[in-house]
C-alpha cells in the first residue's frame, strides 16, 4: 500500500491507498473537496467537523440514490443491499493514522 498527499479544503492529508487505487482516491478526494467547499461556500456552516458530517451525508445519500446493478459484487445475495461494513473498513484503511469512520 502506497501513501498520498491530499488537500481537502485547504488542509493536507497523507492517505494509504492500495496499489493501482490511486484514480479511484483521487476521484474520492475531489468529490469530498467539492462538497465540502460548497457547503463551507454557503456561508451557513463554519465549524469544519459540521462541514465534513453534512458532506459525508450528503455523499453517502447520493450513493444511496444510485441504481444498483444486478451483477454488482459489491451487493449480497440476501438482500441485494451494499455491504457496508467492507465498505466502512476500506474507508476506515484509507483515512489511516487520520481518524475512523466509526
């Protein structure tokens, strides 16, 4: 696993990201970046704890909103609902020394 300097709203991170990962992480930064600074932009919201949860949720429900593909792996054969607890960890092994997700 390789290590990558990010800037997310103005502050750096240094982020593991598995080999040939680093397209999706990028893609993944850039998405939280410009959530983040639209909702900073606003005006409404100044604490950056505030501005991180709204943005998480505001991804995680666009996630949500998405169709799901019948062939998807990332789906389980009971109910056809994503499996969040791989995903929660492949976030929690990206964010590192930085902090869990939960």
């Amino acid at each position: 696993m390789k290590q990558m300097e990010v800037t997310i709203m103005g502050q750096s991170y240094i982020l593991g990201c598995p080999d040939g990962g680093e397209q999706s992480l990028l893609e993944a930064v850039s998405n939280v970046d410009r959530e983040m600074s639209a909702i900073r932009d606003a005006g409404k919201v100044k604490a950056r704890e505030r501005i991180a949860v709204l943005a998480a949720l505001n991804l995680a429900y666009a996630l949500a909103e998405r169709p799901v593909p019948a062939a998807s792996p990332a789906t389980s054969a009971a109910g056809g609902s994503t499996d969040l607890d791989a995903l929660i960890k492949r976030i929690d092994q990206a964010l590192g020394a930085d902090g869990q997700l939960l």
